[in-house]
C-alpha cells in the first residue's frame, strides 16, 4: 500500500492523541477545534479506505489475506469518529481521555495495515 499515508496517518493520529491528551491533562473536554483535528484524521482514513479498495480493485493482493486487511482499514476508518462521538455524550476531561486513547487505537491500527500489506 502507499507506505507515506499509512505513515501520514499514523502521525496525524498520534498528534491528535497528544493534543487531546494535553486537554485532558489540562481538564478540558473536547472543544471545536480537537473535532476539527478528527475530522483531518478522519479524512486521511477516508483516503486510506480508498486508495486501499483501489489497489485490490486492480489485482494487487496483501500479504495475509484480503479480509483481514479490508477489516483493519474499516476499523481505521470507525476508530477516530466513534472516540468523537463517544467524547460529545462526555462532556468532561474523560470525552478527551477517550479520543487520545482513539488517536493512539489509530496508530496503532496503522502500524498493523503496514504489516498486513506486507511492509
């Protein structure tokens, strides 16, 4: 897969978990601006749901199967939106907790499509 927007969007996860993460310390909940943020993270997912959709479309395979990558790109694509909904019913420092730990999910869940596609 494009191994720059796998590393784009774990970065961007990770910035986004730090500056929640930085709110919650701070004890603020999540404000416009961290959905904002979500919204880019979600965009490079989005993306990254295409591009990855694409490359099978035209016949290039992952390494450890078709269905197990097209999960982990639908559970990129859910990870940082659920943690945005999930912070607005939570309208303390925990909705901020809950999209840092969605941010560093996403990181991860990155570094294991890199894996699955055979990085």
């Amino acid at each position: 897969m494009l191994n720059a927007l796998t590393l784009a969007t774990g970065i961007a996860a990770l910035l986004l978990a730090a500056w929640c993460g930085w709110a919650a310390h701070r004890d603020q909940p999540t404000k416009d601006w961290h959905f904002i943020g979500m919204a880019a993270v979600s965009l490079l997912a989005v993306v990254q749901l295409a591009v990855g959709l694409v490359l099978l479309a035209r016949g290039e395979r992952p390494d450890q199967g078709i269905t197990i990558f097209v999960a982990y790109l639908l559970g990129a694509l859910a990870c940082v939106p659920v943690a945005g909904f999930m912070s607005l019913t939570e309208r303390t420092r925990w909705g901020s907790v809950t999209v840092a730990a969605g941010g560093v999910v996403l990181a991860v869940l990155e570094v294991r499509l890199f894996d699955i596609w055979g990085g």
